[in-house]
C-alpha cells in the first residue's frame, strides 16, 4: 500500500524544482524529444546540461525569484510544471516519502506570519 503523502504540493512554491540536479536519463530525453517535436539530440542540447559524475545529464534552470534558480519547466508564476506529461523519471517518482520538511516548514511560517500565501524568498 502507498505512503499517505501528509503535505499538498499544489500549496508549495516547487521547492523540489530548485534542486540543482534535477537529473534525466535517455528515456527523459526522448520523452522531451517527443513531447517538443524533436530530436533526442536536440532535446538534450535545448533542455540538459553536463551534471556530475552520478548524474551526466541535468535539467536546465531559469533565474527564479524564490530560490536563485529552478528548473527551466517551471512556470513562475503557478508554480506548476509546464511539461507535466512529459517530465522526467525523477518527477514522476516524486514524492518519495510521506513528509516534505520544506513543505512543513512553509506551513509553519504562513502561520507565524498570519499570511496563507507567503512563499519563501532569497532576500
């Protein structure tokens, strides 16, 4: 049986969306390909840069004003993922545990501050 999630990520400001790997794998990249009319190559030129040695390839990020950067998916002003049908394997799995300490924490300062919509910023 599933974990029952105990937070709503539609109430979260895509924390998990500012991670600076956000890694993708070949199926990732065709899925990409496919959903903007490409080629895998081309795919993962537009949209992945070299990561690191456990993930070669990652997701690009766009300036965000909450968290520095995030993934270029993300629309900035919802806060939702723009390529939802076709996001990659690690976004899929996601959540991977019932809590999301950030999650918590967001509620905890929308409380504190008396302000349902506050997000956090970088200043």
């Amino acid at each position: 049986m599933a974990k029952k999630k105990l937070y709503d990520c539609l109430e979260c400001s895509a924390y998990c969306c500012s991670y600076t790997h956000i890694p993708t794998t070949k199926t990732d990249v065709k899925r990409l390909a496919k959903y903007f009319e490409l080629t895998p190559e081309q795919a993962e030129k537009k949209y992945t840069k070299k990561g690191d040695k456990e993930n070669p390839r990652v997701l690009r990020h766009t300036d965000d004003e909450h968290f520095i950067t995030s993934c270029m998916f993300l629309d900035k002003e919802t806060r939702n993922c723009t390529i939802y049908e076709a996001r990659p394997k690690i976004c899929r799995e996601f959540p991977t545990q019932k809590r999301c300490g950030y999650y918590e924490f967001l509620i905890w300062e929308r409380e504190v501050q008396d302000d349902p919509e506050w997000v956090a910023t970088t200043d």
